[in-house]
C-alpha cells in the first residue's frame, strides 16, 4: 500500500484495518510512506527501487489518494490531443524492464476525507465487509462470482465512455 504525504497519519490509521485483514488472508503488506506523492515519476522511481530490493515482489499495490483534493497522488496523464487530462496509474505497476507488461496490479483508494461521508474509513469497512461475509446469491443467482465485473468511475469521466465501449457481457 502507498500512502500519501498530507495526512498520512490519519490515512495510517483508518487503512491500518484493511492492512491487518489482508495479512490475516495470509499476504505480505508493506505499507509505503512518501514524502512527495504527487509528481508521479518519483512516485514510480522509489516503487522501482522498492520492487528491485523486496524479498517479496508486490504482485498489488494500492494507492491511498486521489488525483486531486485534500488527499493528492500523482498520476500519468495519457491524453491523446484532449483538452484534459486522461489520469492513469498504469505506469506504477511497470517496475521492472523497459516495456509494457506490468508486474503488480494497481488500484487506487478514492476518498474525499478520512472519516465520514466518501471517506476511507467507508471503503476499507466496505472492503472487509464485501469480503468476510460476501453475497453468495441462491438460485439463478449462485455462481455470479463466476462471470462478474466491477467496473466504477466518474460518471462524467472520459473512462466512463472507454468502460462502456469495450464491456460486453
Ligand atoms: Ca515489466
């Protein structure tokens, strides 16, 4: 996990739960603190330098931030010829080599504030909640784990129009 410099001692404490369940799981979880987060290329360069040292490769990394507002992380903008930004975290979970296949997956945890409403608090119980007593579903229902997708943007959002041009069922 890759924590964001303002704030990192609030953001420590509400995602501290969500590190606990994952090592429970039976993962390695290093948490990650930067000083600067939000020029993406030291962000990447010090994920880099941490991938080449780790006896355990990270296989996922989860950013704590957005783009922008009280919790900011970098990101890579892939705008081709628009007027705005494309915002990507691709390019974190390229860390070794000099090409396009990734070695981690990377994900990243929105939040407008630590507690409270759209708050990390909310996603990391959301999380453990979703996992440790999860919708199994009865009927024509059962099985849904089987050829599901969670897809989740901005409605207004260029992605939003990529994720429904290219979901097919
Ligand atoms: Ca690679």
């Amino acid at each position: 996990m890759l924590g964001t410099g303002g704030g990192w001692d609030q953001v420590l404490g509400e995602i501290n739960p969500l590190v606990e369940w994952r090592r429970k799981m039976g993962w390695t979880v290093d948490v990650l603190r930067l000083d600067n987060t939000q020029d993406a290329n030291t962000v990447r360069q010090a994920l880099q330098t941490y991938y080449r040292d780790a006896e355990v490769k990270p296989e996922a990394i989860a950013i704590c931030g957005d783009t922008d507002g009280q919790f900011p992380f970098g990101y890579f903008d892939k705008r081709a010829g628009a007027a705005y930004p494309y915002e990507s975290d691709f390019d974190f979970g390229a860390l070794e080599g000099d090409d396009m296949l990734p070695e981690a997956s990377v994900g990243r945890l929105v939040f407008e504030a630590a507690t409270g409403d759209k708050s990390l608090r909310n996603i990391v119980a959301k999380t453990i909640h979703y996992e440790a007593d999860p919708f199994l579903g009865e009927g024509n229902d059962a099985g849904w784990q089987k050829h599901g997708a969670v897809e989740a943007t901005s409605p207004t959002a260029v992605s939003t129009i990529d994720i429904c041009r290219w979901s097919k069922k």
